[in-house]
C-alpha cells in the first residue's frame, strides 16, 4: 500500500519548527531528510524514523518496524502530534547521522 500526499504533507506540517526539511517520493512512499541527511519516511501512511541510539532514547517504547519487505527495522513515531517533540527527536538524529554522500 503507498502513503497518501495528505499523510506526507500533515508530517511536513508537524515538522515545519525545523528548517531544512526535504522530501523525496520513492515507490510510493516518501523520504525524508533533515539538513540533507536521510532521518527515516513515511511508508504506508506510517512515519518511521531510523533506528539509532539518539532516537530510541527518545522513544524507549516505540515499537520496531519494517518500512518494506527486506529492509531494516525502524522505530514508528507514535508521537506524530507534538511538534516540540518531533524537533527535539530530529535535530538529537542529526547529529549522531552520517553525513551526506557526495554524488
């Protein structure tokens, strides 16, 4: 099942205290990237973040998902309505994410 465009811009919406946030559609579902660094996306109408130290401390009770058959499990953001935290969740992401590839 693909995410919806009302789903993705509701997200966009909740994250709109940030700058910097990007978006790319890929098969239906949407990525998405805070200061040029991929942080998780939105796969059947579900945000989903990476699953790395800074964003399972934040969510110490989010539950592991598979945004797709064969990918690597991620944390869901049950949290979807609190923008304060959803700032505080990113830019703690940020930092400890790689950076970038160059092309």
């Amino acid at each position: 099942m693909a995410s919806s465009k009302d789903y993705l811009d509701f997200v966009l919406e909740q994250l709109s205290g940030l700058s910097d946030i990007t978006w790319r559609a890929m098969m239906g579902e949407y990525i998405i990237y805070y200061r040029g660094k991929i942080v998780g996306g939105i796969y059947d109408d579900r945000f989903l973040v990476k699953n790395i130290p800074a964003a399972s401390k934040l969510m110490p009770e989010a539950q592991l998902e598979l945004p797709y058959e064969g990918a690597k499990e991620m944390l869901m953001v049950d949290d979807i309505e609190n923008k304060e935290f959803l700032t505080q969740l990113l830019e703690a992401m940020y930092e400890a994410l790689p950076a970038a590839k160059k092309k």
